[in-house]
C-alpha cells in the first residue's frame, strides 16, 4: 500500500522559503509515475502546484512558476518543494500525492500539513 | 489557466439523487478524457472517486458514477446517504501539461 507524509515546519515567516518533503513508502520510485504537490488554503479549493518524473522533468503551475522548486531524493524515496518569497497568500494545507501518468488523476495522497505565513 | 467550474452547493435527500457539474473548456475538459472526482470530508484529505471521466477506483461505492459531454463533465451521486455529505472536486489533465481544479462543491444531505 502506497503512503505518503508531508513534513515541514508549520509556520513561515513572510519572504522567507517555505520547504517541505514527502516521504513515500510502500512503493520504489524507480517504478514510475509522477509525484506531485497540491494545496489548499483555509477554507478554500485545491489549488496544483506542480509535478515530477524520475527523469528529471517538472512541470509546475504557470502562477506559481517563477517561486516553486520541486525536487526528488531517491536515496530517501522522498521528494521536496520549496516555495520562495512567500505571503499570507501562501499559508495553507500542503498536500504531496501520486498523479498517473498523462497527468489523468492523483491516487494516493498525503494527509497533509498546515504550512501558517506570519510573522 | 482558470479553474474549472463547479456550483458551489447542491443538496439532497437520503436515497435521492443528485449531479455535480464541471465545466471548462477544449483545451482541458473538453480535449481530453482525463477527468477526475474528489471527495474530501472536513480536515481530511481528498480521496479520489472517478478517474478518466467514468472509471471507479476499486472499493468506490457503484453508488457514484461520472460522464462527458462538451466541456462539462458530470458527477452523479445516486441513493444518497448520510455519509455523502462532503466536498466535491473536479479535475482535468489541462493542455500544456498541467493539472487544473474546479472550485469545489459542498453537498448537503438533508
């Protein structure tokens, strides 16, 4: 059974990075598929972040392009996001899931976290 | 890239049924059969309910089913139950390699 964990801290400070890893079990990331980042602020819809393949390609959200780095440690089978400059805008669950290949539908997914942006 | 749209709120009685809509446009709805359904329960994470616009995810009650028609996509949730009452989701593969939401739908059973 695939499983998936979100960590990170729980509060950032405006402008700061915020970061982030989901770690995966139960399946090998040598096997495939796309992994990817979602979040969704208080009270709001879902909102994709972005993705990855193992071979080294990402796809991100064309809004949030410019801020985001997603990246992969398939020594941990972990992968990572880093959210740069950030606002209260940001402050959210952050959810990390797998996502079928043509980007068709996210099976597994993470509880999620609460990332807060304040000072 | 805009997110798709969803009513914000349906409702219905216990053994009623009742259809979510979705609608975007040719670039993602439309385009491809890469529609998916969410439903998530307050302070839990979404679970996926309908892949490729009518596939059932094993363990998904036969109760939810989902179709296509132009840019609209459609979640139909039969024999409501108490249990049902949730958020509701949509998703589509979206042209340029993205994945785009609807807004979500909140369902009361009354």
């Amino acid at each position: 059974q695939v499983q998936l964990q979100e960590s990170g801290p729980g509060l950032v400070k405006p402008s700061e990075t915020l970061s982030l890893t989901c770690a995966v079990s139960g399946y090998s990331f040598s096997s495939g598929y796309y992994w990817a980042w979602i979040r969704q602020p208080p009270g709001k819809g879902l909102e994709w972040l972005g993705a990855f393949y193992l071979n080294g390609k990402t796809f991100y959200n064309p809004s949030l392009k410019s801020r985001l780095t997603i990246s992969v440690d398939t020594s941990k089978n972990q992968f990572s996001l880093k959210l740069t400059s950030v606002t209260a805008a940001d402050t959210a669950v952050y959810y990390c899931a797998r996502l079928q290949h043509w980007f068709r539908y996210l099976d597994y997914w993470g509880q999620g976290t609460l990332v807060t942006v304040s000072s | 890239q805009s997110a798709l749209t969803q009513p914000a709120s349906v409702s219905g009685s216990p053994g009623q049924s009742i259809t979510i809509s979705c609608t975007g446009t040719s670039s993602d709805v439309g385009g491809y059969n890469y529609v998916s359904w969410y439903q998530q329960h307050p302070g839990k994470a979404p679970k996926l309910m309908i892949y490729d616009v009518s596939n059932r995810p094993s363990g998904v009650s036969n109760r939810f089913s989902g179709s296509k028609s132009g840019n609209t996509a459609s979640l139909t949730i039969s024999g409501l139950q108490a249990e049902d009452e949730a958020d509701y989701y949509c998703s589509s593969y979206a042209r340029g390699d993205s994945v785009l939401f609807g807004g979500g739908t909140e369902l009361t059973v009354l």
